[in-house]
C-alpha cells in the first residue's frame, strides 16, 4: 500500500508565502515523476508544477518565478514553496507521483491541503 499525504496548507494574507510538503510512504521500490495539482471550487484541476527523479522541473504559467517544486528522494518527500501568494491561487493542492512496486509503475493521489489567500 502506497499512501501520499500532503501538509503545509492553511490561511495566509495576499502576498505571503507558504511550504507545502508532500510524503510518500508505503512498499517503494522508487518513485518517478512527482506533480502538485490544484483544484479550485468549480474548476478543473489543474497542473501546478512537477519534478523528475532527475531534478528537471516544469511549471504552470502561473507559477513561474512564484513557485518553486523540489524534491527529498532520501526522505520520498515533495515540496512547493509559494511566495507572492494571491487569492486566485486560493484552492485544494494535492501531489501526484508515479510510484515503482515491485514491477509495476502505479499513479497515486494524496487527499489535498487546502490553501486560502484572504485579508
């Protein structure tokens, strides 16, 4: 079993910042690509940033030079720092990682941390 949670989440002023964190746990052989996702109320989810085993990284429009995604591999650990927070950016994150068992690749979803950007 293969379980990812997510945790930093909260409420923060416009312009603040905020560590998302993202844990993976369970019978890993490896873990490949990992992703942050975000899904605000009546819109689809949608990507945020994501990281290869390798380090390469990619992001949203939306989140260059605001976001940056690494990675823990010794800790099977995912990041996402914010800075310059807006409301818009106010939604659900949820990491995604394509996890090895054994011989098989698998996708997994954690259960989301909510973020709220408000004054």
């Amino acid at each position: 079993q293969v379980q990812l949670v997510e945790s930093g989440g909260g409420l923060v002023q416009p312009g603040g910042s905020l560590r998302l964190s993202c844990a993976v746990s369970g019978s890993i052989l490896r873990i490949n690509d990992m992703k942050w996702y975000r899904q605000a109320p009546g819109e689809q989810r949608q990507l945020v940033a994501g990281v290869t085993s390798r380090g390469i990284t990619n992001y949203a429009d939306f989140a260059k030079g605001r976001f940056t995604i690494s990675r823990d591999s010794a800790k099977n650990t995912m990041y996402l720092q914010m800075i310059g927070l807006k409301p818009e950016d106010t939604a659900v994150y949820y990491c995604n990682a394509d996890v090895v068992r054994f011989l098989t690749v698998n996708n997994y979803w954690g259960q989301g941390t909510q973020v709220t950007v408000s004054s």
